[in-house]
C-alpha cells in the first residue's frame, strides 16, 4: 500500500505493512474464517462431544473483538481500491 496525504489514519493503519492487494485479501478471509470459529458454538449443539474438543470458546468475548475487525480491514480494503492506493 502505498502511504498518500489523503490516506486516512484507520486505513493506514489497517494495512500499513501490507504491499499488495492478495496478501490484504488472504488477511481478510484468515480473520474472517478465524471469527466464524470464535462463535460459541459448544452452546448452541448439544450432544456432540468433538463439538466442545475443537471448538473451545464458550463465550462471546472472541467475536465480540473479531467481527468488527473483519469488518475495519475490509473497509479500509474498499478505500484502497476506490483511491487507486496499491503499487
């Protein structure tokens, strides 16, 4: 990504060891499959004992913080894209 006077601060910030749009891309959908995981899904199936030994989150507090940084990476993604900011 390449830093301009018009980048905001939060973008800037999202991405700025980043150079390339593929690698921004891969970090989106890691976070975004890694915040999928961090739902407590041991509350909600029953009855299945491999649910609770891979999924070991049993509150909300992981995807409380996940989700809206998914959602920060990928907002900034669309500024870059709209303003012509990768290499």
């Amino acid at each position: 990504m390449k830093k301009t006077d018009t980048t905001p601060l939060w973008v800037f910030l999202a991405f700025s060891s980043i150079e390339k749009r593929k690698t921004a891309l891969i970090l989106i959908w890691s976070n975004l499959i890694f915040s999928l995981y961090c739902i407590p899904w041991v509350n909600y199936i029953s009855g299945h004992e491999w649910i609770s030994k891979l999924f070991l989150i049993d509150d909300w507090s992981w995807s409380g913080i996940m989700l809206p940084m998914t959602l920060w990476y990928w907002l900034s993604l669309r500024w870059i894209d709209k303003n012509a900011g990768w290499e």
